[in-house]
C-alpha cells in the first residue's frame, strides 16, 4: 500500500467517505459497541462505522425489545464509545440510534432531540427507523447540519407493529414502498440507509437504485456495507442464532471458562501466587 492509500485508509471515516466507498465498489464494515473497551478494539481493527445501537436495551439491560431504552441511556453509552474512539487513532465513524418515541411525536422534539444527542458526547450522526413518514423530520434534522442514516425493512422499534422478526418487503406491495421510501429518505437528505431482513434482490434493487450507500443486516451481499451486533459475533449470546448472523468466536464458552477456573483458584488458594501479591 502506498503512501496516500495508507493515509486515506487510517483517515477518520466521514459521510464522503462512505459515499466514495459506494463509487469505488469497496465495501463498509459496521459493527456495535456499548462501552469504551469494545470501541476502541473495534476501531484498532480498522471498523468503518461504530453503531451505539438501541440494541443495548436488549444485549446491555436484558429487555425482550429495544424500545425502552430512553434518550440519557443511549446518551451514556455513546460517550463511552465516542471516548474509546478518541482515544485511538479516531478512524471510525459512530453513528447513535435515536430511541423509541425520541423523533416520532413532532418535528420540533425530535430536532431537540437530535441536538442533545449530538451536543453531549460529539458523535457523528443519528440513525431514525422508518421511510416516508419521517421524511419531514429528517429533512428538519439534516438542514441543521446533523448527518442521519435511515433504517428500513425490519425495524425492530416496530416490532408490536409486525408481531414478529420475519422477512420484511416479501410482498410486492411492501416491497414497491420499501423502495419509494428508501428513495424519499435519500432525497430529505439521509447519507445511508441500514437494510434489515428483506430479500437480498430487494436489497440488491434498493443498492442499485441510490447514490446512498446502503448497509444490510441479513439483506445479502449486494449492499454496499453490512452491520451485525457485537455480541452476536462475538458468540456472548448462546440464545440468539439468526441465519444472517456469523460467528466469529465463541467467547460465551472462553469467558465462563475462565471465570471457573479463577473461582477455582481462590478456593484452592493457589491465587494469589507470591508473585501476584506484594
């Protein structure tokens, strides 16, 4: 790698770049993160995007959905995440979830919003679920200068809605509005669009049809990013085995094991050793 591409590479990751990366065919790699240990291995290991998902009211609280989670939470474990990042080489982006009942009652609330959001821990920008009937708000929110990604498909913060986590957009009728919806977020000025759990030619579709990247969590291999959340890679969770999950260790098994060995140790009283005490 030559000099300029090193530079480029280990640049801090902004919307543009994000968009150069759609031109270019280089693919955007997005994961979540809670704390500022998780951050600032993730964006050592050179992560585009950190997402400070509302998915920390069900991995972090241990709630069936995301939907308690409130705006001083979110806000808590953003600023760990973006202090993590700082104090790195500072490469990653960190996008933040707007919660549940934070942007959908009136355009003026979500604007006030955003901008406690934003003003509290210095992220990069917001993500808000939905298509065509927060357009307004998005446009409200970007005119100010606060970069939103958009989240189409299954948006879990619509979960009583659905009555379910299956495959959004299957029918044709749903499928034409996930369309029309992801176009109208781009033009109210989103710079990307999260893709959840619909048809990967769906997908594919939507990824062809805008200049925005679009980042898939089980939509398949066409978009032009993908996200997963830390905790389902990492194998912590041994409940949640979606199909659109890869997992990359199984630290649930490395962890207790090590914590029973410790337990172990202290009954036995071989810890401390003399060289680990003073």
């Amino acid at each position: 790698m030559n000099r300029s591409a090193q530079q480029k590479s280990s640049a801090h990751v902004t919307t543009r770049r994000l968009l150069d990366m759609k031109q270019n065919g280089e693919k955007i790699s997005m994961l979540t993160a809670y704390d500022y240990t998780m951050a600032r291995i993730l964006d050592r290991a050179g992560l585009d995007v950190i997402l400070v998902g509302d998915s920390a009211s069900n991995v972090f609280s241990g709630h069936s959905t995301t939907l308690p989670i409130t705006i001083e939470e979110m806000i808590y474990h953003a600023k760990a995440v973006v202090k993590g990042v700082h104090d790195e080489s500072g490469r990653a982006m960190v996008v933040v979830d707007m919660p549940f009942m934070s942007y959908q009652i009136s355009g003026d609330e979500a604007l006030r919003n955003a901008g406690k959001i934003m003003k509290e821990h210095g992220c990069d920008a917001l993500k808000l679920e939905g298509g065509m009937i927060i357009a307004d708000t998005v446009k409200r929110i970007t005119d100010v200068g606060i970069p939103v990604m958009g989240h189409l498909g299954l948006m879990p913060q619509s979960i009583y809605k659905y009555g379910s986590y299956r495959v959004r957009a299957q029918e044709e009728r749903e499928a034409e509005q996930l369309l029309e919806d992801a176009r109208i977020l781009e033009e109210s000025g989103a710079f990307a669009i999260v893709l959840e759990k619909i048809p990967s030619a769906l997908a594919a579709e939507a990824t062809r049809s805008l200049t925005i990247p679009t980042i898939g969590i089980g939509a398949g291999v066409a978009c032009d990013g993908q996200v997963l959340v830390i905790n389902d890679i990492l194998g912590l969770n041994r409940e949640f085995h979606p199909r659109f999950v890869r997992q990359y260790a199984d630290l649930n098994t490395v962890i207790e094991g090590a914590v029973r060995q410790y337990v172990e140790d202290v009954r036995q009283t071989s810890f401390p050793s003399p060289d680990e005490s003073y």
